[in-house]
C-alpha cells in the first residue's frame, strides 16, 4: 500500500512538472482581458523573481565569475525586464532543484520499499535534471523576449497605418504619430508612447527616439524605420509616402512569417498522427495476432 501511494505521489509530481514546462494555451477571452491590465502581470513576474532571487542569490557571484549572462542574452533581460541577478538566482534555484529531487524520490523509494536503488541512478539522474533546469530560464527569458520583440513589431504596423491614414486626412506628423499611438493597447504600444512623449517633450524627432528603441530591443524594423525618414525628410507628403511602403512591406513580412509559422505547426502534426495510427493498428491487430499464435 505505502508503494502505490509513493508511486502516485510520484506521478502526479512528474504530471506537475510537465504542466510547468508546457503549460497549457489560455482562453482567448483571458488573453483579451490582459491586454487591459498590464500591471498585473508584471507585478506576479517581480514576486516570482523576488522568490527565487531569495533562494538563489547566495550563487549569483560564482555564475557572474563564469561570464554570465551573456551579452545576448543581457539584451533580452534588458527586453524581458528582468535583472541579471533575478536570472542569475533563478538558474541557481533550478539548478538545485534538480540537483535535489532525484535523491528525494530516491529517498522515498527506499522509505516505502524497503530496496536501495543504487547510487548510480539517482547520481546520473540527478545530475541530468539539473543540466536541463538550469538552462530553463534561458528558454524562458527567449520566449518572452521573442514574443515581446514580435508584438512590438505588429503594434508598430498599427501604428504606422494610423499615422498614414492621420496624415491623409491633413494632420501634421507629430499630431498624426501623437494620436496613432494612443489608439493600441499593450505593453509595445506603451513603449512606442513613451518614446513619442520623450520626443514631444525634449522637442526632438520622434523617428530618432524610434531608432533608439529599436536598437535597445533589437527590432530591425524601428531602426530601419528611423533611416528611412531621416533619408526622406520631415515635409508631410514624403513622410507618408514613406511611412505607407514601410507598413505595406511589414505587413507583408509579417503575412509571411504567419504563413511559414502555419507550414510548421502543419508538419509537427504529421508525428501525433502517424503514432495515433500505428497505435490504433496496434489494438486493432493484437487480438487477431494473439488468436494466431494460439492456434499454432
């Protein structure tokens, strides 16, 4: 009995830990209302961080000795809002939570069992765990920076084609970047405002500290942005001109990439799909198969 309540604690411990590393895809109703309150998400990402700067601050100077973070990945953080040390401390928790949780299974095993099952398993398993953890706030702090990079890049379509339409309808640039802007909600369209404030107020160009932007978050598409206007001038008809083939060829990009990201996701299917078949074959022809061999 002790070994069947083991054996499920277990389970569901490995069942947990599947449903951290690939949580499953929210309501599009729930993503739709996040979009609105912006501050609560980033306020459970600084009390998550603060968890684990506490658990794992102790290793941040051995990991910084190491040349860690790195400078790519310092440009994500930077993109991720999230510190160095933060990132640091989260490898370290992960870490020793792999570290650590091969031995505890190991440990209860032994409890209920009565049997030792070596150290060569838990050792290795151990020491596999912990390679694995320690690498994934790495994939997290990508994803999130991939995807940050990727809405900053729609919301400027957005605004770009507002702007365009603004400026057909007689406004000047800066009126006509100043309400586009205002229209999108999210956090690149609270980026993009905030540089176009910074700019109404210090009385500079906005396509400058669009540039800027772009380089800080490594978004081609502002920097680009920013040399073309620089190249076309401030008059208002050349600006739209400008500004209508920047969102048309973003627009195009961007159709593209959706279209490839669909190609993909279509092929991934085929795998799930060829296992279902061969596992229907499977507990259709064994049956049959078990009749034959027991006829002979």
């Amino acid at each position: 009995m002790t070994a069947i309540i083991l054996g499920a604690v277990f389970g569901a411990g490995l069942v947990v830990l599947a449903a951290g590393l690939r949580p499953p895809r929210p309501a599009l109703a729930s993503l739709l209302a996040a979009l609105s309150q912006p501050a609560a998400t980033a306020v459970q990402g600084r009390d998550r961080a603060t968890m684990l700067v506490r658990c794992g601050t102790r290793a941040v100077p051995g990991l910084r000795a190491l040349g860690l973070p790195t400078a790519a990945l310092r440009a994500d953080l930077h993109l991720a809002e999230r510190t160095s040390e933060a990132y640091l401390a989260a490898k370290a928790t992960s870490a020793a939570v792999g570290l650590l949780a091969p031995w505890v299974a190991c440990g209860l095993f032994t409890l209920g069992t009565g049997s030792w099952a070596g150290w060569w398993l838990p050792t290795s398993a151990s020491l596999l765990l912990a390679g694995c953890l320690f690498f994934l706030p790495d994939a997290e702090v990508r994803q999130l920076a991939r995807r940050r990079r990727a809405e900053l890049r729609h919301t400027l379509t957005v605004v770009l084609d507002l702007t365009v339409i603004a400026l057909a309808g007689g406004a000047g640039v800066q009126q006509a970047l100043d309400d586009a802007s205002r229209a999108p909600r999210g956090w690149a369209a609270a980026q993009i405002r905030r540089e176009i404030s910074t700019a109404t107020v210090t009385r500079t160009s906005p396509w400058i500290h669009l540039g800027r932007l772009g380089e800080r978050t490594s978004v081609a598409e502002l920097s680009e942005l920013a040399a073309t206007i620089s190249l076309a001038g401030t008059e208002g008809a050349k600006v739209r001109t400008s500004l209508e083939a920047k969102a048309r060829a973003m627009r195009r990009r961007q159709l593209t990439d959706a279209e490839g990201a669909a190609q993909a996701a279509t092929e991934r299917m085929a795998l799930p799909i060829v296992l279902q078949f061969l596992g229907f074959l499977i507990f259709i022809g064994t049956p049959a198969l078990s009749h034959v061999l027991a006829g002979l």
